[in-house]
C-alpha cells in the first residue's frame, strides 16, 4: 500500500549519482517527481528513466524537478545515467531506507511507484500498476498536470 495522496512526504538524505548529498528540503517551493524503479539497466527501468529523459526540457520549463531512486549503488547508477545520457539525479537508497518510508520496499528493490510531490512537500499524485506505462510515464505525468 502506497502513501495516500495528501500525506506530506517523508524526508529523507541520499546520495545521488555524483556522490552528492540531496535532500527532500531541497526542493521546497518546487514540484518534484520522485520515482521508485526496481534496477539499473534493465528493460522496463530502462524505458521508464529514458521517457523522462525524452520529457526533461518540458520538465524543466516547467520548473519541476525530476529524481529517480533505486537500491542501486552510485557505481550503478554512474554507469546507467552515461549509458543513456540521463540529465536529471538518481539517488542511491542501497539500504531501502528511502523506499521504506514511502511504502514502496519489495525486499532487495524498490517497487515501480512514482510520487508526484507539491512545493509545500504534500504528495498530489500517485502512479503505479496499471496507471502506470514506462515508455510514456514522464508524458503521462505532464500531461495530468495541465
């Protein structure tokens, strides 16, 4: 069971794929989209952060901010941004501590679950399962947003 739409996000401290620091405080004031994938380089993973890489402008020039998160290492996550010339951050939730706190931990991943989440940090919308599509996720997500 997912968060419910309404809940404030949790907070939460990662590195991201440059070994950077990223905090959900860091995004106050915007709009984030913060999606759960089970693994690195694998074919429905690998659709769904190439869609939002085929999406990022519109992203941007709508000022929202897009971070993927998985159990991957930062190793990982390094070599499938290069791989596919990923623009937005991964972040490295290895010990599920991340993906535990927004309900979506399915052992030694991360469930395919993408929060929508608002600039005073309340979660607005929810994807998973069949509203959820890989290959047109970001587009589906901009186009809810309208």
């Amino acid at each position: 069971m997912t968060l419910p739409v309404g809940t404030a996000a949790p907070a939460f401290t990662a590195k991201d794929t440059t070994g950077k620091t990223v905090k959900l405080s860091d995004f106050a004031g915007k709009t984030l989209v913060l999606y759960f994938y089970p693994k690195d380089d694998t074919p429905g993973c690998t659709k769904q952060a190439c869609s939002f890489r085929d999406s990022y402008s519109e992203y941007q020039g709508k000022d929202i901010s897009v971070l993927g998160v998985s159990r991957d290492d930062e190793g990982s996550h390094q070599k499938f941004t290069e791989k596919f010339s990923l623009p937005f951050p991964l972040l490295a939730d290895t010990d599920g501590t991340i993906a535990k706190a927004y309900d979506v931990d399915g052992g030694n991943y991360a469930k395919r679950v993408t929060y929508v989440i608002d600039p005073i940090g309340k979660i607005t919308q929810i994807y998973e399962g069949s509203n959820l599509n890989t290959e047109t996720h970001a587009k589906d997500i901009l186009a809810a947003m309208v």
